[in-house]
C-alpha cells in the first residue's frame, strides 16, 4: 500500500495543472505541467505567506442541524488576510503555502488550487496540491447533516498542502510518506498513556461504517524550497482523532511530543531536520497545546484564540521569522467549522 501511495503521490507532481472538478474521484493523468506559472518569482517584501484550515470538505456543521456548502473562492476570501489581518482588501497578497485538513481528495485539492490560482488572475496549475490519500474510501453516514446529499459530501477526507509554484518549488523525492495519528480504542485503559496505539488496521474502527475513518488522520510533509533565495521550507498537515481531546496518543504507547498527541513520521523529521523554515499545521482535536510544544524542533506555536466554538483545537507552528499579527495569527471571519491561522514569515 505504501510503495502504490507514493507513485501517486509523485504522479501528482506531475499533474498538478490539471483543472478538476470538486468532485473528480481520482488523480488526474494530464501531462500537462505547471510551467506557465512557474516562472520563479522573488517576493517584493520576502515574505512568505502561510495559513493553516481545517476547510471540512467546504461543508460547514450549522448549530441546527443543517449544514451549508460553501464554494472555494468565498471560502478564500474568507481566510486570506492583508498584513493588518483584514479579510478582502486590496493588500491582500497571494499566499505561498496553504495547509489543509479534511479534503475530499485529489480532484477536491485540485480545483480548490486552481480557484485559488484564478483568484490572483494565475494560470491553472500555478498552486499546485498533494494530499496523504488521493481518493480516500467514504465513511461514516449523515456526518451530522439533515441533508444527506451534503452530508455524503464530509464522507471521504484527506489532509494537503497547496503551494504557489511562482515561488516555491518541489522535487519528487521531496515528499514524505504519510504516517498515522495515534488514538486510545474505545473500551481500552489508558494507563497514562500505555493503552495508546497507531490508529490504522488493525487498530482502527472496526464496523462498516467507520472502517476508513483513519485515513482522514494521515498526516504528510513537503520540503519546499524558495526559488528565489534557495531557502529550504518544511511544512507537514496533520488532522488527529476526537479520541485525542481526552486522551493524548501518538502510537503505540506513546503520549506524543511533550504529552500532546502529536508525532512526526520518520521521512517527515528527515525533511523537517533538512529544512531552515518548519511549519506544522494540525487540527489536534485537543486543547491546551503549549506553544513551545515543539520548541525542540525550534519551532513556537501562533495564535491563542478559540478555533472551534469556544475551543482551540487547531495550531500552527513556526520556526521562522513571523511578523506580528494584530488579530492573534487567527482569522475569525472563517467560512468553516474552523477558524484559519496565518503566519506571515520574514526570509
């Protein structure tokens, strides 16, 4: 399984141009590639822009038990900031690196670059995007939707990162493989974390209905690298199980990073020790995560405000020159379930 994920991940280097539609079921096999937008460019203020969203397959859970789908572009709108942290203003610069969680795939992946690319009048295939699965299996039923057709909509998920290949680039051996969250199985002691385990087969749900619910928590890393100055960026997505929030697990009896849940996969911390910007965008599913969790990797976590209803939950951290942000690195106008987060980095 591991050796067929990761030639489609390096197929989707390949065919990152292609337009998809949000529904496309599978990677596209266009040999077409991104080199009308390519072309490097150096930013003016050498800043790179970088902001973290659990985008909820662009479905968002209403209080009443409806839920509302929500197009790409209003979706963009809604978390791209100026430096002031103003939402839809003319000093709203193209972002360089979009962490993702809960996406449907590649086809969804896709076409959200591809808006975001028309967004700034760019060619399709100026962003490019990889996810950890290209066509997760659904699972689950409603997902807490009175309309079903929105509710099938949440069923397949996947984590990504979305890059600007005006400014970035990406090699193929670039990539890491994804790994797994870990979770406390239901009806298992935690015994201060003894009773943790990788949540993948044969740890996983074992019903129907929730059988590929793990996959929506395989996390992946890129090692990016800025065409302009050579400067080498890691960025890694990770989305961790509801189990998480009471009981902190990484793996196989182990509590994660400083108690948190929170691990890195072994080709994710070869690249991550290869790179002098790091950034981790996760959905923890947890609150209470210090910002200097991962102070061992250099990195300090941005923005303390509530991500979900009256808790934070999501997280981004940096190794880097972060500028100052006036509305906590968190924007509150978000179209999701989640509010973004945003670093903009001095290089």
């Amino acid at each position: 399984m591991r050796r067929r994920h990761r030639s489609t991940l390096v197929a989707a280097l390949a065919a990152v141009a292609l337009a998809t539609a949000p529904s496309a079921p599978a990677l596209g096999t266009s040999s077409t590639s991104p080199t009308q937008g390519a072309t490097a460019v150096a930013a003016a203020d050498r800043v790179l822009r970088v902001y973290n969203n659990n985008i909820e397959n662009l479905v968002v859970n209403n209080s009443d038990g409806t839920c509302t789908r929500i197009s790409g572009p209003d979706h963009l709108t809604s978390i791209l900031v100026d430096d002031a942290g103003r939402t839809g203003t003319s000093g709203v610069v193209a972002p360089d690196i979009l962490i993702v969680q809960q996406v449907r795939g590649t086809g969804q992946a896709e076409a959200y670059a591809d808006q975001l690319s028309a967004k700034f009048g760019y060619p399709a295939g100026t962003y490019g995007a990889i996810v950890a699965w290209s066509d997760p299996e659904p699972w689950g039923s409603t997902h807490k939707c009175s309309s079903q057709s929105l509710g099938d909509l949440k069923k397949k998920q996947t984590n990504g990162i979305i890059w600007n290949t005006r400014t970035l680039s990406l090699a193929a051996g670039d990539i890491s493989k994804y790994w797994s969250a870990g979770w406390l199985k239901p009806g298992t002691a935690y015994a201060n974390g003894a009773g943790c385990t990788l949540y993948k087969p044969p740890n996983s749900d074992p019903d129907s209905t929730d059988y590929y619910k793990w996959k929506r928590t395989s996390a992946i890393a890129a090692r990016f690298t800025i065409k302009a100055t050579g400067t080498s960026v890691f960025a890694a997505t990770m989305h961790l199980p509801q189990e998480n929030r009471q009981n902190a697990c990484a793996g196989d009896g182990d509590r994660g990073i400083a108690n948190s849940g929170i691990h890195l996969g072994a080709d994710a911390t070869s690249l991550l020790n290869a790179s002098t910007i790091r950034i981790v965008g996760i959905d923890a599913n947890r609150t209470g995560i210090a910002p200097g969790t991962l102070g061992g990797y250099g990195m300090t976590g941005y923005g303390s405000k509530a991500t979900s209803g009256s808790s934070k939950i999501d997280y981004l951290f940096v190794k880097g020159s972060v500028q100052p942000s006036g509305i906590d690195h968190t924007v509150s106008g978000t179209k999701s379930n989640h509010l973004a987060l945003y670093g903009f980095i001095s290089y």
